[in-house]
C-alpha cells in the first residue's frame, strides 16, 4: 500500500492496470476512502477501467476509516484538498491524465479544471453533489456529525471550533452551484465532461443538469442510469466510449 507524502501531508493511494492515466476521486463526502467503490459506489471504476487505463486512486485526506493524513486547512479547504490531488499525480510523473470523481468528487473535478486546466483532458462527473437551496446547510450537518465528530476523537490537536470554521469556509463561502466555480467558469470551460446525474438530496439532479447546460463541451448520461441495476451496465459503456474518445495517444 503506497503512500505519496509531502511536508506534513501522508496520502494513502492504490494503482491498478496499464494504459492512459486515470485518476479516480472516491465518495463519501469527506469520508471518502477507496472503500467506498466496493461498498457504496454503483460500480467499481479500478475494475472496470483497469484493463485500459493505469487507475489511480487515494483516501481522502483526514477521511474517517481511510489512511490519508494532514492539516486542517481552514482558510482552504478545497483547494488543500486539489492540492493533495495534483501532487499525488506530479508524484507519480503525470503531466496529463482523465479525472473521474464520484459525488464529493464532482467539485473537486471542477476545482481540478480551474488549477490545472490543461492537465485534465477530459472529466466523468458521477453522481455530483451541489447545493440544493431547500436545503442548505445539508452538507455542513451531515460532515459536523459523520466526519468532524470522529476526527476529533482521533485527532486530537483538531478541536470542534476548527471542524466548524472549517465546514463553513467549505461550504459557506460560495454557497451555490458546485461550490468550487461560477456557472461562468462553467460556460466557459472548454474540457470534455460527461455527467452521470443523481437525485437525492446531496446530489441534486437540477445541478448536474445544469452544469451540463452550460458546459460548452458536456454530454449526459441516460436518467436514471442506477435503477433498475440492469441499466448500470448501459453507462459504464458509456463512460467507457467517452473516455476513448478524449484520451489523448
């Protein structure tokens, strides 16, 4: 189990397969592991890819359950997080490579997009979370309680004063959209996108179909693409024959 480490930063991460690079943000919300594509994920993307690309994938950092460690970077959250991203690939030697991100990976990609545009040829949003306004301290509530509790119980130079100012930095000062860009950003983006939409409350169908809208550059899957299972298939082809046209060699 390799470990890419930076300063004070320790980022567990696992490859698999031979091809072009792919970089695959897990879910979970800030709990996201690699666990999570066998035990949450509607399918697992280090299997289904490995045969044609060199999957890459990390715990995030602080993720309960997961192995990453680092600081609490209240006044950057997101990009703290990019920053771990990007390193683990400039670690590995990797100039140019596809990113896929399941829900809280969706405004990483589009975070990914705005600090290293031309890095990222093409991007596979699944199931991306956004702000819903009916209810908009969702994400603050569910990681205060499934992720900052149990933080600091293990952490204990980490307070609950920090996990709150950290939530709200994170979730509060562009409460809108994806979180990490404007709709402009997003009209202007020139990448391949597909989008995977979902509809439940942490990841609204009306944001991902408006992301798909914008982006000069998008295309959609199929909805619903997870139920009945049968149809789970029908997208990871999808998926599959978007990735084979954007990637580049």
């Amino acid at each position: 189990m390799p470990f890419y480490e930076k300063n004070n930063v320790r980022i567990h991460y696992e490859e698999t397969g031979t091809g072009y690079p792919l970089l695959i943000i897990p879910g979970g919300g800030l709990n996201a592991t690699l666990g999570n594509f066998t035990g949450g994920a509607p399918f697992n993307p280090m299997e289904e890819f490995k045969n044609e690309y060199r999957c890459i994938a990390a715990d995030l950092r602080n993720a309960n359950g997961g192995q990453s460690s680092g600081p609490l970077e209240i006044d950057r959250p997101w990009d703290a997080y990019t920053d771990d991203h990007i390193g683990l690939m400039d670690h590995l030697g990797i100039q140019e490579f596809m990113v896929m991100g399941f829900c809280i990976g969706g405004p990483f990609i589009w975070n990914l997009l705005k600090r290293a545009p031309k890095r990222v040829v093409a991007a596979v949003l699944v199931q991306p979370s956004g702000f819903r306004p009916e209810l908009p301290d969702l994400f603050y509530q569910n990681n205060i309680k499934g992720w900052g509790s149990a933080l600091v119980a293990r952490r204990p130079e980490i307070t609950m004063p920090m996990i709150d100012a950290f939530l709200k930095k994170m979730y509060g000062s562009n409460p809108d959209f994806v979180f990490t860009v404007t709709r402009d950003f997003v009209r202007a983006c020139q990448t391949p996108l597909l989008v995977l939409p979902d509809d439940v409350p942490a990841h609204p169908y009306a944001v991902a179909m408006e992301s798909v809208m914008l982006a000069p550059k998008s295309e959609v899957s199929l909805f619903p693409w997870k139920e009945p299972k049968e149809r789970i298939p029908l997208a990871v082809r999808q998926v599959r024959s978007f990735m084979r046209a954007h990637r580049l060699g």
